[in-house]
C-alpha cells in the first residue's frame, strides 16, 4: 500500500474522482466517470509524478445495474498496481473513449470487451467481434446472458443454440440476475 | 419422419444444423457480409497485384487453431488479419459459474503449455480477497514447480522455433528435455500437463520422495543437457543468419503494444514482475533479468534461452532454502470472501499473466478476468510481419511464442 499515492491522486484529479480512492494489499483504486476517462488516463501515462506507460489489463465488467470498464496500470513511481474503474455506464448504450491512441495493444483488448459486453469503445478504428462468429447477436459475458443448461442432456441430443439467454422460467429478471456493488 | 429444419429466427454458425445443409468448411478469405468496421474495409479491399492467402485454422505453423488471412504480393507479406475464436470455451463465463475451488481448474487449459503460470494468478487473486497468508513452505515449493514448467516451457519453445524454420531435430531433443521435468511434475501433482496444483491458501500436497529423486537426477546432469541443445541451434549458421534482423520491435512500440515478458526484455527493457512487482518469495532469491537490445528474432530466442539458466538458479536455491511446515492454510471447505476487488499478476514464460476478481460476497466469484500475454503477443504479429517473406513471417509468430489457448481463453 502507497498512502503518499492516494494523497497524489487526491490533490490531482480531487474533483473528477466518483468514489474515494481505496488502498487494498498492494492495489490503488480510482473510479470516475466515462466523460473524464481519456484525460485522466492521458495524465496518468503522460505526466511524470505518475508514469503509469505498461497498461496491464483492461476488462469490461457488469455489475448487474451499471456497466464498467477496468484498467490496471503498472508505474515506476509506486509499488502499488493502479486500477481505474471508469463507471456507471449505462447497461443499454455503455460507451466510453478509446485508449488506443495511447496503447495500441488496447486494440484486441477492446474488441474483446466489445465482443463479450457490448461496450462501445470511441475512436478503436477496429471495433469488431473477435471470438463470437460475426454474425452472434449477444453478450455473453452480461449478467443477463445464461448458459444453458445442458450438462446433463445425452450427446445425441444435440447442442441447443446459445444464442439466446436463458432465463429460469417464471422468474422475475430482478430475482434471476446477479448484481453486485463492484 | 419429418425432415430435420433450420431453425427459426437468427441462423448462427455455431449451430450444427446450418453446417450441415450449408457446406461450411471450405473458407473464403473475403467474409461473405458487408465490413464491420474501416480497418476491415480497408483490409479487404485488395490493391495492385495483391492477393490473399488463407492460412489455417487446422495448419501446424500456427500454434494452435487460428487463421490468418495475409494479403501477398508476390513473396512479400502486406498486411494479415488474424481470426480468432476457434478455441474460445468462454472459461471467464465458466468461471462464473463456478465456486472459487472450482474454478482453479478451469484455468489450467488456458496456457497448456505452462498450466501452473496460469493457475498462479487465479489462486493468488482469491488469497488476497480472502485475506489468506499461504504458508512459506507452499510459497517455496510454488516458486520450485513453476521454475521447473518455465524451463520445460522455454525448452519446447526452441524446438518450434527451429521447426517453423524448417529444422525438425530441435523439437526432437527439446522434447527430451521437457517430458523429464512433465514426468517429475506428473510425481508431484499427479497430472502430466493439466496439474491443478496450486489450491487457495497452499499447494495440494507436499514434495514426495519421488519427485525430488527425479529432480535431483535431472538436476545434476541439466546445465550440460541444455548447452548441447542450445549448441545445436546457436552455432548453426543458417538459423542464426535467419534470425537476425527478422521482425524487429523497438522499445517503444514494444510498450504500446502492451508486450511483457521476453519479447518486452528482448528490446532493452528489464521488465519482469518478479523483481518489477515482487510477489510470493522472489525478494529472497537470486536471479538476474537478462535482456538484449536488438529486438530481432535472434534476441527473443536468446533472452528465452538465457531465463532456462536463471531458472535452473532460482530451483537451486530454492531446493537449499526450503523451509519446514505445513504446505495448507487452515481455510474453511466453503469460501465466501467479502465483497471486493483483487487484482494479481506474475511473470509467466510469456509475460504478464494476471487475474482480476470481482467478489459479491457469494461462494461464486462475481466476475474473472483472465489477462493472457499470447493475446497482446499475437495482436502484435500484425506490426511485425509485414514487409517479410511468407516464410520468414512463421518465423516471426514462432518467436513471439504465442499459444491459442490463452489467446482464446
């Protein structure tokens, strides 16, 4: 745990920041909104009291009400991972700013969230599916996306189509969909 | 009987009705739908003499199941755009659906080649979300086993690296050397390539008589054993003169590209987690980062076979330093972390392996991220291989070492 880090953040981005910055083991957490990601992330990797240049991870998240989108960046200046949460995307139109400018190994990395999320990613020049075929109409990684379930059916049986979501029958959505306060 | 019908509604290709009475099998490079997106527009709208060439997905010089569409012209590589998702089990998803001992398994097939590198992260995530503090001896002897799979994973990697260039004895020999430590491990874990080994808070069972008799014996006549495979490659002419200068990356773009690992190291930057982010017992241990500074084909390799011999280092002294007691922290059988966030990531043969867990305070992890270094390594074939040879553009995936199943998880 880095407090002097937390401290830094504080005074840089005060305002901008949704939450407070949470110190956890060896993680700093960020959270903030999608209108003040790229500026953010571009003073993260730009300015050197931060430094963070090796972009670790970028996954999309639903939360079951919100959809975000989660970086973890490595620095020099901390020993401390930085995750930056960018939040409270809506669930039927998640957009947030592309850091392909910055990274361009973000590229697949937004595909896939895209892919798995449906999280759109402005200014990713390639945004496409990238392990659904391209013509799948869902989400797979979404709360609301169910796998079927076949385990048990014989082999000869087929396989269902996966393409829908499979709800239990007779249930509310809000009984059937995990949420969390992530 | 009626005959069977499509279904109704979206006909999607991961049916096995619409294969049948579709004939899907044969594949045309240009997808038969309008472009999705700029780049593939551009992609697929060829130039002056240019054509395109479908490698895979069923092809040996690509890793695993992926296709590659390059558009040639002539000899020379302009462009190629890589299809994924052949391999793709939807392991995140699966996870999800699983308890958190459950899903340890899952992990392993990810990176077949070096199971316990992608086991590590996983475990590690959840121990930190549950508070757990894992015994030193566990610690150890997680160090001890994942040196021994990095060996035997850098060991295959020179074999298909000669492979791709045209040699078939290296994979031959690096073979030997590989099924020794597969073996020593199968002793320990009970498993020769899957070893769902590691288990939250611990390892699964302590070191057995077996095993150290096997690594012992191989220890001692290791170092000798590699050099003269390492001297079948390095001292031959062709191979070298091949290398060099073949798909050269400089630091910078190796950064953007997001690479980690020994294709990061390889152009100058001393990047490993172990020392970068230390985790687990490496502060103790000795080692050094070997790094080069061309970036080329030629340096991937050597920095590869340079991390065999910190490897086989860091197994001595972890065989000298090991401590007594327990390999198991005292945990309950059913786990419910708090809710909360983890984030972990180590130094696997290929770069950054790491594991993001989301817990909602349930016995299921809520959400589980998979961060596999193949993915970015193979994005970055797109940068490399233009502008090379058809035949030097195999050599130039080979040495990137990527593997399908963690780049389709």
């Amino acid at each position: 745990m880095d407090p002097a880090l937390r401290r830094r953040f504080e005074r840089r981005f005060g305002e901008r920041l949704t939450g407070p910055v949470r110190q956890r083991h060896d993680e700093t957490e960020l959270r903030i909104g999608a209108g003040d990601a790229s500026e953010v992330i571009r003073a993260l990797h730009d300015e050197p009291e931060f430094g963070f240049t090796f972009l670790a991870d970028l996954a999309g998240v639903d939360t079951g009400t919100t959809m975000q989108v989660v970086y973890h960046f490595w620095g020099a200046s901390t020993p401390d991972w930085l995750r930056l949460i960018v939040d409270g995307l809506p669930r039927d139109d998640p957009r947030v700013p592309s850091v392909t400018a910055l990274w361009k190994g973000a590229e697949w990395m937004e595909r896939e969230a895209y892919d798995m999320f449906g999280i759109t990613f402005e200014g990713n020049r390639d945004l496409r599916r990238i392990y659904m075929p391209p013509d799948y109409q869902s989400f797979p990684l979404r709360k609301d996306f169910f796998l079927a379930d076949d385990a048990a059916r014989s082999p000869g049986a087929g396989v269902r189509h996966m393409e829908q979501t499979h709800a239990p029958r007779n249930a509310t959505p809000a009984a059937t969909i995990r949420r969390t306060k992530a | 009987m009626t005959a069977p019908t499509r279904p109704r509604g979206h006909a999607s290709t991961d049916d096995p009705r619409v294969m049948l009475d579709e004939q899907i099998g044969v594949f045309e490079p240009i997808p038969p739908y309008p472009p999705r997106t700029e780049r593939e527009a551009e992609f697929y709208t060829l130039g002056d003499g240019e054509m395109f060439i479908n490698i895979g997905p069923q092809h040996p010089s690509t890793h695993g199941v992926l296709r590659i569409v390059l558009k040639i012209d002539g000899e020379n590589v302009v462009d190629l755009d890589p299809v994924l998702g052949y391999l793709h089990r939807g392991v995140e998803k699966l996870c999800e659906n699983a308890d958190y001992h459950q899903a340890i398994c899952y992990l392993d097939p990810l990176e077949y080649v070096s199971s316990l590198f992608c086991e590590w992260p996983g475990v590690m995530a959840f121990e930190k979300l549950l508070d757990v503090q894992v015994p030193r001896r566990a610690e150890y002897i997680r160090v001890l086993s994942s040196e021994l799979n990095r060996v035997a994973s850098h060991a295959l990697f020179m074999g298909w690296m000669a492979l791709d260039l045209g040699g078939l004895t290296p994979i031959l020999w690096s073979f030997i050397e590989r099924d020794e430590i597969v073996e020593m491990l199968a002793s320990l874990t009970g498993q020769r390539m899957l070893f769902n080994y590691f288990r939250i808070g611990g390892v699964n069972g302590d070191l057995n008589h077996e095993f150290m008799s096997r690594l012992g014996d191989w220890m001692s006549r290791a170092t000798s054993q590699i050099e003269s495979n390492i001297s079948l490659l390095n001292e031959n002419e062709i191979f070298v003169r091949r290398m060099r200068g073949l798909g050269t990356m400089d630091t910078e773009t190796a950064l953007r590209m997001c690479m980690s690992g020994p294709n990061l190291r390889a152009t100058g930057v001393p990047f490993d987690l172990r020392r970068a982010h230390p985790y687990s017992v490496f502060p103790e241990l000795e080692f050094d980062i070997p790094t080069r500074t061309e970036g080329d084909c030629l340096a991937r390799y050597l920095v590869r076979l340079e991390e065999i011999k910190q490897s086989l280092r860091i197994i001595d002294q972890c065989l000298h330093n090991m401590p007594d007691g327990p390999v198991m922290a005292k945990l309950p059988r059913l786990l419910r972390p708090r809710p909360g966030r983890a984030y972990a990531g180590i130094e696997g043969p290929r770069g950054q392996y790491a594991a993001y867990v989301v817990s909602d305070g349930t016995d299921q992890p809520f959400r589980m991220r998979i961060h596999d270094p193949s993915y970015l390594h193979l994005q970055s074939v797109g940068l490399l291989m233009p502008g090379h040879l058809i035949a030097d553009a195999m050599a130039v995936m080979a040495s990137l070492d990527p593997i399908m199943g963690g780049v389709d998880k």
